[in-house]
C-alpha cells in the first residue's frame, strides 16, 4: 500500500540565512533514503516546508513495505566450492550456512556455476524480503540529519538530563505520517507523533495533524503559519510591492533587497508588512550609509523615489498580523532613529579630518605580515596607478592622488561600523574635501567586481582599479598564497578578472591600437615595487598562464571552446582579446574556415619537424604551379591583410585570408613538401612558414581543426 509520507522536525529559532539550504537538504536526504530502500519512485513529488521552527517534507507515494528482491552473490571458485568427484566442498557448505540454509542443505537446489572471464564461479540466488517503513525511514532520517549542512553545531541535554544530542538548534518535535498511520520512528531523543505547534502567539500551541495531506491546511488555519518557503516569500513580496506601490516608491535594484527578502522570509511564520517612517534631516547622510543599517542591522527595507533617491519611509515585515498595528511601527520607528542618528555622528565627525591627514596613519595597519603595511601597499599601488595612467593616456597626477586618498577612509569611523562601504565612503570624503571629481569617482569604483559596471567609469578610475589588482596579484602569489583546489582566500580569482575587466573596458572604449598595455609589463613594474627578498619566486609567467586561463574559462561560457581557444593560445594583448574572438568566430562561420584550419594543424606539424630550415623564400626555386600560385595568393592578400591587422580590423583580416583556400588546398594535393631535394624541401618549407605566420597573427586557426 502506498500512501503520502509527512515528516516534520520541530526546533527552535533556526539560523535564518541556513534555513532554505537546510530544508532542501532535509528532505532530499529523506527522499533519496527511501528510494535507495525500494520505498519511494525516484521521481517521487515532494514539497518541502520551512519556517523559522521546523523542516518539514511531504512525499508522494511512499509504500507502506519495500518490493522484494533477488540478490546474487558471488560465493567463491568452482574448484574451490567442489570437490574432483564433483560433491561440495566444506567450504562451500560454511558459507552457505552463513547465508542462512541448514547444514545439510540440497547444495545444488541453492547454487549455479557460471564462467566469468577464464574461471568458473559459484553464484547464489535468493530473495530479500522489502524493507518496511519503519526501518528505512528510521535509517533516512539518521543519514539525512547526519548530512545536513548545518553552519554551526549545538550539544544540549534532553529532558532525561543524561543524554547529551547535537543539532543545529534543540529540537522538540517530529512527526511522521504516512497517510493517517503514524510512523513509530524516533531521532534526537523524540518519538514520533502528530502533534506540532503553531504560531508563538497567533496560533494554537498544539495541533494535531490527521493525515500527511492535511499539514499544510492544518497550521494555516490553526496555527497561523504559512509552510512553504517560497509561498511566505511570495507572499511578503507581493505586501512590499503594495505598500511601495501606495507611496509612488521602489523597493529598488532587486539583486539589493532579494538577499533580505530571503532572510526576512526565513526569520517569520505569518509575515505582514507595515510602513513606518523616519525624520527626513537624516537624509542629507549619504544614502548607502542609512541603507545598509536599514538593511543589515533592522533588516527593513528602505524606500526609494523613480530616480532611486532614497526617501524617508521604510516597510517593516513583522511577524504579527494586527489590525491595529501602531505599537509595533511606532516601536520600529523610535529603534531606527538611534542607528541613523549613529550614522550622523559618524559621517559628520569622519569629515572633520581630511583624507590625506589620515593616509600616514595607514602605517599602523597591516597589510600582511610578509608585505608590510597599508602604507607600503598605497605607495606601491600610486607608482603603478601613475605608469598606467601615462600608457592609457589618463591624468597621471590624478590617478596618483586617487591611488594615495584610496585606502584613508578604512580608517573612518563609518568604514569602522560598516566595512561594506570602504571605498563607497571614500569617494563621499573626497568630495566633501574637495578633491577632484574624477579621484573621489576612482576611488568609489574601485572595490567593484567588474571595472565599468557602475556606469561612471574613466581613464584615472581604471588606472587605481587596475593598479590595485596588479599589486595584490604579484604580492599575495609572490609569497606563495596563490589558490589551491576551491580555496582562494585572498580573492586572487576575482582579481585577475577585474585585470580582465578593465582591459575589455579600455578596449572597448579606446580601440584595441588605441593605447599599448601590456599584462607582462605592468607585472614587471609591480614586481619592481617590492624588495626582492620578499617575492620568493618569479611571478610573471605563472601569473600570466593564470589571468589568461580565468579568461578562458569565463569567455567559454558565452562562446565555443575551440575559438576561445584558438585565440587564448596566442596570449595576445588582453584589450584585443575580444575583437579577435570576435573575428574568429565570424572566421569560423565561412565555409573556407574547415579547410584553412586543418591546413593550418598540418602546416604546425610539419614545422615542429623542420626547425633549422631556411626562413626566406626563392621563387626561383619553385617547381610545380600549385607553389607559384600559392606564392602569388600570398603576396596577393598579404598587405591588406596585415594593414588590417595593424588597424584592429581583424574579421576583415582573416576574410581576406580565407580567399588562400583554394591555393592552399591545391599545395598540399599537388606539392611534395618533404622534396628529396633539400633547397627545393627547405624553399616550400620556407613558403609554408610565410603563410602559418599570416594565418595566425589573429589566431591559431589550428584551435578550430576538428
């Protein structure tokens, strides 16, 4: 018989931004129990629930006992279980009463002889009876809670005052249903039942639930809990977006309020949204500053006008449902002027000390014991930031003053409340001492994850930005802390694709022949800043092998792997990676393309084994029409071609290459390379070298080869 199986953990206050991850995790490792015991379909529908006291799953078509089974084993060799004359061995006959059967056993009726390979074994058959409910949910419960990825483990004492359990938080009920039938299990010291409980204060502390399929109806009405996650998430969305909608307000950028909106659903059971208000002369604080102790400390979401300007109201998502609701948004409302009040003092007071009277004191901060000081780390980062500037045609002198003020507000007392804002706070100093606009724009972008995605970017921000990755690159690997496996502590990773960023960025805005910077270059100069028994080992080549394997895995998610490829081997230029890739691409899709790029594998090989041979061509030493009439589509496409290369057309580049097919076939069906005659095998070796050079100044067309 199979039936809807229920199981419920009832717990106290679980860890809010654990708890999806918690319930999903519950009840996979329930379902994939039971399935592995033969007492759930592998497809089997479940709905899993999640409020801040319980992880809960319902699965469809639980049987009440597991089919039976046959199961073979493999017992032993043949000539091992038998004797010459063919009777069974003691051998065989001990291990058959270990699987049960009598001594005297009919050992024939219970047996089979099979070959397997070379050798004949002796196998045997029998059935094993299903496993019932109980047994295999007792056994998935262990091994699901077992797993759980639970953040931080608690040891307490059950009520006996002897038995000592460890969870996540204390746990007070469980629940196992399958249909209306009670499964007498038992796990973290408690039996199994029917009873839960629900709302702390708006619903029944105790209710009994009939059958698997009455739990989600049962604690709505009685227990004023909504269950599932994602319905409490839609829910608390659809009240936010009202309220917000009734003030002519935005919640603003979903990917800010959604992480909150995720924890505010795990920290309710009924939620209801109510609107509160706060003095507007707070906000002439910089916005992020009162947002995020909104946000992190008091978990409200803050209100925003069309033009996402923060205004002063707030929605509050409670966990009582009131029709009078006064108490609660007047308490909320004296709770947050304290903290916009703290962050007043802060900003007012941070102002009063200038930037650059703060950088001296960056001395006293660490960078790393092996790398010095914040201090040392800024004069490194400003000579870096000026030898950018001056290749990318930026203000040096600006991006050297934003390179120095960069680091000073770590050491304000906003900054010192919320680290999040380190940079964000620095630009608003800056201003506020009346720096350059463009220094206190650099040093506001310049904590980003990608460069240019504020939508405010320059030539002296991208000069700090990428100065600053620069340095922590040859710095953190040089003393040997590079990433290993998954574990990349110092974010080297997201470094080398902020390097990525900013070249892409400057390629884009500038052209690629716009300006010349070079990744090897810029390691060389960073290098130069640290003293040399400080660096361990050469940096530069590991680091270059490094920043361009990031690129290649981040561009083969939006393109082919072979064009990425094709274009990664070269290592060319970063600024010129994308118009290449491009290229190719555009190269790849031309019916020439399969052609040339097998020509291109085979002319590589035929290199590698030709090294020492003369490196001009003598057309006075051609011999056959398909040499001279590859010659001339050579000398034919050449100069545009490498005009165009020149200028960054690369597709335009390669298009014209792609006009050599037919030459190209022709050589190779009507040409001996490996002549018997050295100068004539040197000379079409030679005219083979020309043409893989011109091929493959874009890139290397030998990638796209199937």
């Amino acid at each position: 018989m199979s039936a809807n199986l229920l199981v419920e953990l009832l717990t106290e206050e679980l860890p809010p931004k654990a708890l999806k991850q918690l319930a999903e995790a519950f009840a996979n490792g329930i379902a994939t129990g039971l399935t592995a015991r033969g007492l759930a379909p592998a497809d089997a529908a479940r709905e899993v629930y999640a409020t801040p006291r319980r992880l809960a799953v319902k699965i469809a078509g639980v049987l009440a006992r597991g089919s039976d089974r046959s199961e073979t084993k493999k017992l032993m060799p043949a000539k091992v279980a038998f004797g010459a004359d063919g009777t069974a061995t003691t051998a065989l006959r001990k291990r058959l009463e270990k699987e049960g059967y009598a001594a005297d056993v009919n050992v024939e009726a219970v047996v089979e002889r099979k070959i397997e390979g070379k050798e004949e074994f002796v196998f045997h058959t029998q059935v094993v009876p299903g496993q019932s409910l109980q047994t295999g949910l007792q056994a998935a419960i262990e091994e699901s809670i077992t797993k759980l990825p639970i953040p931080k483990v608690m040891s307490y004492q059950l009520a006996d005052g002897a038995t000592t359990v460890r969870f996540v938080r204390p746990a007070h009920g469980l629940i196992a249903l399958h249909g209306n039938e009670i499964v007498p299990v038992e796990i973290l010291g408690l039996q199994a039942g029917r009873i839960t409980q629900g709302h702390r204060f708006q619903g029944a502390r105790d209710i009994e639930i009939a059958t698997a399929d009455a739990y989600e109806e049962a604690l709505a009405a009685h227990g004023k809990i909504i269950t599932g996650f994602d319905q409490r998430r839609a829910d608390i969305y659809a009240q936010l977006q009202k309220h917000a909608g009734e003030a002519g307000a935005t919640l603003g950028a979903p990917a800010d309020y959604e992480p909150l909106l995720d924890e505010v659903t795990a920290l309710v059971e009924m939620p209801t949204v109510y609107a509160g208000t706060f003095e507007a002369e707070y906000l002439a604080v910089p916005q992020e500053c009162l947002v995020l102790t909104m946000r992190a400390n008091q978990k409200y979401f803050p209100l925003f006008d069309t033009a996402g300007k923060l205004t002063n109201r707030f929605l509050i998502v409670s966990n009582m449902r009131l029709t009078a609701p006064q108490n609660i948004v007047e308490g909320n409302q004296r709770v947050i002027r304290p903290r916009l009040a703290d962050a007043r003092f802060f900003f007012e007071t941070d102002k009063k000390v200038r930037l650059e009277e703060r950088v001296p004191e960056l001395a006293r901060i660490v960078y790393h014991n092996k790398l010095g000081s914040q201090l040392e780390r800024t004069t490194r980062v400003q000579l870096l930031a000026g030898v950018i500037a001056r290749a990318i045609g930026a203000d040096a002198a600006l991006a050297e003053r934003a390179a120095w003020l960069a680091k000073a507000d770590l050491l304000t007392n906003m900054v010192g409340e919320f680290p999040e804002l380190q940079g964000t706070m620095g630009r608003y100093y800056a201003l506020a001492d009346g720096e350059n606009a463009a220094i206190a724009a650099a040093i506001g972008s310049q904590y980003r994850t990608r460069f240019g995605d504020d939508g405010a970017a320059d030539t002296v921000a991208a000069s700090l930005y990428l100065a600053d990755r620069i340095e922590t690159l040859v710095g953190i690997w040089g003393i040997g802390l590079q990433p290993t496996g998954d574990k990349d502590p110092f974010g080297l990773r997201r470094a080398a694709l902020g390097v990525i960023s900013v070249f892409e960025w400057l390629g884009a805005r500038s052209g690629t022949g716009a300006f010349d910077l070079q990744l090897a270059a810029l390691l060389d100069h960073a290098t130069a800043q640290f003293k040399p028994s400080v660096l361990g080992k050469d940096v530069k080549a590991p680091l270059i092998e490094f920043v361009f394997e990031r690129y290649r895995n981040q561009l083969a998610t939006k393109h082919e792997r072979n064009a990425v490829d094709a274009v990664i081997a070269l290592q060319p230029p970063l600024q010129e990676v994308a118009a290449r890739l491009n290229a190719v691409v555009a190269f790849s899709a031309l019916p020439e393309a399969a052609s040339l790029a097998a020509a291109n594998k085979r002319i590589g090989n035929i290199l590698k084994k030709a090294e020492g041979a003369v490196a001009t061509v003598d057309p006075a030493l051609f011999a056959e029409p398909a040499e001279r009439a590859l010659a001339a589509a050579l000398e034919l496409v050449r100069p545009d071609a490498m005009a165009r290369f020149a200028s960054g057309d690369y597709a335009g580049s390669l298009l014209l290459l792609a006009r050599t097919r037919d030459a190209v076939d022709a050589f190779f069906t009507d040409v001996m390379v490996m002549a018997e005659d050295p100068k004539q095998r040197d000379n079409r070796i030679a005219l083979l070298r020309e043409l893989h050079g011109l091929m493959n100044q874009i890139a290397d067309l030998s990638k796209l080869a199937a």
